[in-house]
C-alpha cells in the first residue's frame, strides 16, 4: 500500500510539472509552419537562421547574417550575402516552396522518400 501511494504521487507530481511547462513557440520555426495557424506571425526566423537561397539549393550548412534578411509572409529569411537575397526574392514563392521541401527532407520530416 505504501509503494502505491509514492508511485501515485510521483506519476502527480511528474504529471503536473509535464502540463504546466510551456512550449517555446520558436522550436516549430526549424520547419516551415502555416502562417494561418502561426503564432509567431512577422517574428518567424526560418531554417535556423541558414541562408535561405543555400537550403534552397539543398545545402544546410551556411549561415545567414542579420544584415541580408528579408520578411515575407511573416516569416523572417536570413542569407549568407545580399547577392543570394536578391537572388531569391526574383521568385520568393518557388524559392519558398523548394526551401522548406529541402529543409523538412534534412531534418527528417518528410518519410516518404
């Protein structure tokens, strides 16, 4: 009887601590998220902060600076120079789409293949 009741008053104690912790809304960002549904919406920093014309092209590995990033639909994109911003912006939709196809591919989201 005594076992059970320190059992169920770990399983409480374990139970509240797991339901009272909140959730860094940020950690979702490492992937691409629905901006509909987005809570972080104009403060999204996309991939880690790695360039996103580098993802694009598969490569996770270079990172982006403060100075070359641009908002666009409330996600934030950082870039390794401003020729690879530039570059990305002239079709910022497909660029987007083969980012986050690359992205979620490197971190494992995508099974499938």
């Amino acid at each position: 009887m005594f076992a059970k009741s320190i059992l169920l008053s770990v399983f409480l104690i374990l139970g509240g601590c797991a339901s009272k912790r909140e959730v860094d809304k940020s950690a979702h960002h490492h992937h691409s998220c629905k901006m509909e549904n987005c809570e972080m919406k104009h403060r999204c920093e996309m991939f880690a902060k790695k360039c996103a014309m580098s993802v694009a092209h598969g490569d996770m590995h270079i990172g982006g600076m403060e100075e070359f990033s641009l908002v666009h639909d409330g996600h934030r994109y950082f870039f390794s120079s401003k020729e690879k911003m530039e570059e990305f912006k002239k079709n910022i939709n497909q660029n987007v789409k083969k980012a986050e196809m690359h992205w979620n591919r490197y971190n494992g989201a995508d099974s499938r293949r």
